[in-house]
C-alpha cells in the first residue's frame, strides 16, 4: 500500500525543483520563457549566474538530487530486467506475485525466484500468485489467463475452497493450475508431524481437543478425519471448542464411519475443565493467552500442549515445559515443498491414470506423461481433490502395511472409510440418484456413501484390485 502510494507521488516530487526554479527564476526578473528553460537546464547542473536566492538555492541543489535518483532509479531497473531474465534461463525459474513481507521471504527461499509487479512475466516457469485476498488473486489470474498458457500456476487461496470454484478457472489456455491453502499447508504437516498412525494401539482412543474453530481449527479437524486412519475399531474423539455453528450446518449429516467422534462445545461451558482433563492433546488454532496457558500446565502437567506459533517465538523455551509445542512455522509452512506439493500431484494423476487404465473404458496406452496429464485435466476440481487426498492417504497405508500386519482387505476398508469422509466432508450424502446410477455430482448423491461390508461385491473388488496395485505393488494377499 505505501510503496503504491510512494509511486503515485513520484512525478509531483520530481516536479519540485522546477516549479521552485521558475518561482525563484521570476522573482530575479527573468521572463516565463526563461524561466522555463533555466528550471529544465539546472537538472543537468547547468546555471545561468541569475542572483541567487532562497528559491533558487533550493532549486539548484535539489535538481541535481533528482536527477541522480532518476538514474539510479534507471539503473535498478536495469539491473533488475538483467537479474530477472537470468533467473528465467533456469528450467526452474519461480516468478513470485504479491507485495507482502511473505512473498519477499519466500523469494529468499526458492533458488532462481524473482518478484514481479504488475503484468505475468511470460519467461518464467512457474508462477506463484499470492495477492492480497482471494478475489484478487482469483481476477488476476482470469485477466493473464492467456500469458500463463503452458505454465505452471500456483494460486493461493485463503478463504474460497478451490472444489467449489467454478469451470471458469479452468485449463484450457494449457495452464496446470494448483492451489494451495495456507491452512490446509499448516493443518497437513501437524498431523503428518505427529503421526498418530504410528502408535495404534495407543492412540485408538485418544481424546483430542481443537481450541478455535476459526479456519485453521476447520482445517485441523478436516485433516484429522482423513489422515488418522488406522483401525476400523479406533474411537478416536475430537472435542471442537469455538463457533461452530454454519461448520455444522455445512456438515449435516456427516458421518465417521467408524467408532470416532465430533463434539462440539462452546468455550466456557461447563465441562470445559472436565474436557481438557481427560484430553489427550490440546491444539490451540488462536493466539494463545497466557493466563489459560498457565491454568493448563498447573492443573494438568501432563497433558500435550500444541500451540499456533507462525512466528519466531517459542513460549516453551521460556516456560521450560516438554509438553508444550508451537507449530505453523512461516519458515516451514511457506516452503517450495509444501506450496508445489509435486510429489503429491504426481502420485495423485499416477492414481487416477490407474483408475481410467481399468475402469474407463479406454484402452490403456503406453504413457509418456502426456496421457496422465490429459487424464488429469479433463477432471473436475472435486474429483482432483478427491485424487490428492487418496494419494495423501496411500502415504499413510504403506506405514501402516510395514509397521503392522495389515491385510488388503484391512487396508480397503480404511480407504473406503477415507473416501465416504472426504465426500461427507464435501457436502455429499448417502442415496439412490434418481438416474439410476452410481452418483449424481449435482445434487451429490451418492450409494457407495455406505459401511465397506454394504457395497456391491463389484465395488469391493475394485477397492481390493486398486489396493493391491498401491500398497501391495500387485501382489495378491
């Protein structure tokens, strides 16, 4: 905002020393002509011997002054062409959109990265746009759709949830489009982070309260569902602490499929202390205020604190306290990796190429990477995600397959599990479409929404086949 200011200010300040020149210029007895003329020429340090006064000792001085910064200015952006076009010679070259402190840190940590203003830089690669808010960055890209043809585009996306977005923001410029969230970025890697897939037997029935239920606390629970996943027998309990209401709306007749559960409370109901005794985890998605802080660690010294921390302060560094963990780095949630995410996007079109190569009716062709890309542009948002989300959740199964003794029809049935979430999460409910079919993606229908054991034997079989392809790299258990 104040650099945008500064630049619209810019040509009235170079201005001054000539307005002040023909002032002082007509005060010596000069005509308007000369006056003119002598102000232009004292840019370049010219002078004319006029008597000198207060008018025009400004002047004099301050003309040159600009004239320097106009050439520095000049040379800076030369400079910067130069330094831009070099770091788009790169088969990586990262331009970054957005003016926050943010976008800066995150040019110091993507090698050949630049910084852009205004219009697409069509040299780079990759394009990261992070504006201001979410209609900006959205209008942005649908203005400069035609300049990211062939590109690989990056929108982050803080509030609008990108399956929801119309076909409008689509690939046919031959743009692959992603999104990120930075709250999807933060609630992932906790949950990736701490695991809880690890220790089953442990954590089967573990009590896990989420304090704050702004949009990161949304997306906390929203990654807890479909990645702590272990055991169709586990009962794990969310306890939800903050305003909940239009979530729960959203979520009508959402369901685990399972023994776990979701308990909404308001804060400082009653059984707030009765709560957080029994928790297990605590996970705090708001700034955290020191007084619960320290209720927290007297009354219950052994129950695990995590705590919202995207800055540099560590309060368990000055508490001294184990339990006590702050999370949601900048550093590390602003991350090439975790923004790109192209490990993720890779196995997400690998899976979906393996579900058309079976079940599309097509025959399936050598690939070249051309085919999955085709494959995976022709879907549509919802269906994209629903593939991410697989893809995210494979990762967990093979833990799980080499920790434990995990049958394919074990490891089926989670997915199964996984796959009814990320639909119910999705608004999709349980029912015969009206056509007939299997689903109706308009009214969001689905029959398949049901136990494992309920589905038709066909249905369980792809579930077992793509499992096996996955998980068992084909080999029949």
């Amino acid at each position: 905002m104040k650099r945008n200011v500064l630049k619209k200010l810019l040509p009235f300040v170079l201005l001054i020393p000539f307005c002040v020149g023909i002032v002082g210029y007509r005060k010596a007895g000069e005509t308007v002509s000369d006056a003119v003329y002598y102000s232009i020429q004292l840019y370049s340090l010219g002078w004319n011997g006029a008597q000198k006064s207060v008018w025009l000792e400004v002047a004099r001085w301050t003309a040159p002054l600009v004239t320097a910064a106009g050439i520095l200015a000049v040379v800076r952006r030369a400079w910067h062409y130069i330094a831009v076009r070099a770091a788009c010679l790169h088969g990586d070259s990262t331009v970054i959109y957005g003016q926050s402190e943010i976008c800066r840190r995150l040019r110091e940590r993507i090698p050949h990265s630049v910084l852009a203003e205004g219009k697409p830089l069509k040299c780079g690669k990759e394009h990261i746009i992070m504006l201001a808010d979410d209609r900006e960055t959205l209008r942005f890209f649908q203005r400069y759709r035609k300049d990211f043809s062939g590109k690989k585009v990056y929108l982050c996306l803080k509030e609008f949830d990108s399956n929801l977005l119309s076909d409008t923001v689509s690939f046919d410029e031959g743009a692959e489009v992603r999104f990120f969230n930075i709250h999807d970025v933060i609630a992932r890697d906790y949950w990736k982070t701490v695991r809880l897939w690890e220790n089953p037997a442990d954590n089967r029935r573990a009590r896990i309260v989420i304090w704050g239920f702004g949009n990161l606390g949304q997306r906390m629970l929203h990654y807890a569902l479909l990645l702590n996943l272990f055991s169709k027998e586990q009962q794990i309990c969310y306890h939800i602490f903050g305003e909940s209401s239009l979530y729960e709306a959203s979520c009508e007749g959402f369901r685990t499929m399972n023994g776990d559960q979701i308990l909404f409370h308001e804060t400082g109901c009653k059984e707030q202390w009765q709560v957080l005794g029994q928790a297990d985890r605590v996970i705090f998605t708001e700034p955290l205020e020191t007084e619960l802080l320290q209720t927290l660690l007297g009354r219950f010294p052994g129950l695990q604190i995590d705590y919202y921390s995207p800055g540099d302060e560590n309060i368990e560094e000055l508490i001294g306290s184990e339990k006590l963990h702050g999370f949601g780095e900048e550093a590390r949630s602003f991350s090439e990796e975790n923004i790109k995410t192209d490990k993720l996007y890779r196995e997400a079109k690998e899976l979906n190429h393996l579900y058309v190569s079976r079940y599309g009716g097509e025959q399936k062709l050598p690939d070249d990477g051309r085919q999955k890309e085709k494959e995976w542009n022709s879907l549509d948002g919802f269906t994209k995600g629903s593939n991410i989300s697989a893809a995210d959740y494979a990762q967990v199964l093979r833990e799980l397959k080499r920790k434990a003794q995990y049958t394919e029809t074990e490891l089926a049935e989670l997915e199964h599990i996984r796959w009814c979430r990320y639909h119910f999460l999705n608004h999709w409910r349980y029912g015969t479409p009206e056509n007939g079919k299997n689903k109706d993606p308009v009214n969001r229908v689905h029959k398949d929404l049901c136990p494992f054991s309920e589905l038709a034997k066909e249905e369980r079989q792809k579930a077992l086949i793509t499992i096996r392809e996955e998980i068992f790299d084909g080999k029949q258990q």
